[in-house]
C-alpha cells in the first residue's frame, strides 16, 4: 500500500505561511499545541522538507533536549526529530546529516520512490516544497493550522493556480490558544457539481 503525502503547515488567517523575511514569530505554539504536534508526527514514516526548513530544523532540534530549560514538549519532539527518517530536496546540499537523504527534484517519479516504501505516511513541510508538490498534485492529505493572527503580508501558502483541487473536509480542532486546525483530504465534489 502506498504511504500518503500529508502536508502540515501553520498559517495565518489571511493565508500566509511565513511573514516578511521568514518571520514565524507570530505562531502560537504552547504546550498544548506542541504536544499534539508531536503526537501527530511521531505516528509518521518520515519527515519531508525543503533545505531551508530542513537546515531550520537541524540548526536547533538535534540538540534541543539538552538544554535544561527545555520544556517537556521539546524535549520529546528532540527525540522525535533525530530519530525520524528525512527527506530534503535540494538542488544545493550534497549531504545532510541526521538521518537524512538528499533528493534534487519534486518529480512524480522522485514521490512515488518515496510512498513505495515501508512506514507511515510522510510528514510534508515547507511552503515552498509545497507549491511544487501542489503544481504535481502530489498532496494526498492537508493539515492546516490557522492562527489567529492577520499578516497583510508574506508568503501565501496557496498559489494562483488554472485547476481547482477538491478537498474533503475530514476532521476540525480547536486549541485553547485560538489555533484552529482543518484536516482536509484530496478529492471531493467537483466545484462544478
């Protein structure tokens, strides 16, 4: 059975993935948040990420739990992260550490060596690395996290795009702290029906 690709990604209530100059700033990650975090991504095959979040993540996360002050959440997402298998496209990295395989271009053929394989489904990041997986149509599956927060500016996690791509809404959470996740899967009634 194929694994799916499931895009996770926070963004704000006006669309954006990341404010000026990659600010994440205005994410509201509290314990409670982190902790379904890592309840959702420990249950995945593998991480999939663009370098400039792979190289985001592997700046702090490999050493994360070290640090006395880290909170329970962080910890164990430390642990998450080393352990999990990695995937980093990137037309510029030769090698990557911490279990990670380097892969030049999103193609359905570089995808479809990725869900033949054993595990879970995989962990897609990355606003980039998603609009070429969209302009594919290689996202099975959409976490969406909205924050309550209006940027006005940024980078749209959604492109213009000619086709329409039907999602069913699959499942809705609210957190304590006004995040509002939207579990869609791909497919639907068509816009036209």
């Amino acid at each position: 059975m194929r694994r799916r690709i499931v895009l996770f990604v926070n963004v704000s209530l006006d669309g954006y993935f990341e404010g000026p100059d990659h600010d994440l700033s205005w994410h509201r990650v509290d314990d409670e948040l982190h902790t379904h975090f890592n309840r959702e991504l420990a249950r995945m095959g593998g991480f999939v990420s663009g370098r400039r979040t792979h190289e985001l993540m592997a700046s702090f996360w490999p050493t994360a739990d070290q640090d006395p002050a880290a909170d329970g959440p962080t910890a164990e997402f430390a642990g998450i992260w080393r352990d999990m298998p990695k995937t980093v496209f990137s037309r510029t990295l030769d090698h990557a550490d911490w279990n990670t395989t380097v892969l030049r271009e999103v193609t359905p053929e570089t995808v479809a060596g990725l869900t033949a394989g054993p595990g879970g489904d995989l962990s897609l990041s990355g606003g980039e690395l998603a609009a070429a997986f969209l302009a594919q149509d290689l996202i099975d599956g959409f976490r969406i996290y909205v924050h309550p927060v209006v940027l006005g500016r940024g980078t749209l996690l959604f492109r213009p795009t000619e086709h329409p791509l039907p999602l069913t809404l699959t499942d809705t959470r609210r957190f304590t702290n006004g995040v509002t996740l939207l579990h869609y899967a791909r497919g639907g009634p068509s816009p036209l029906d």
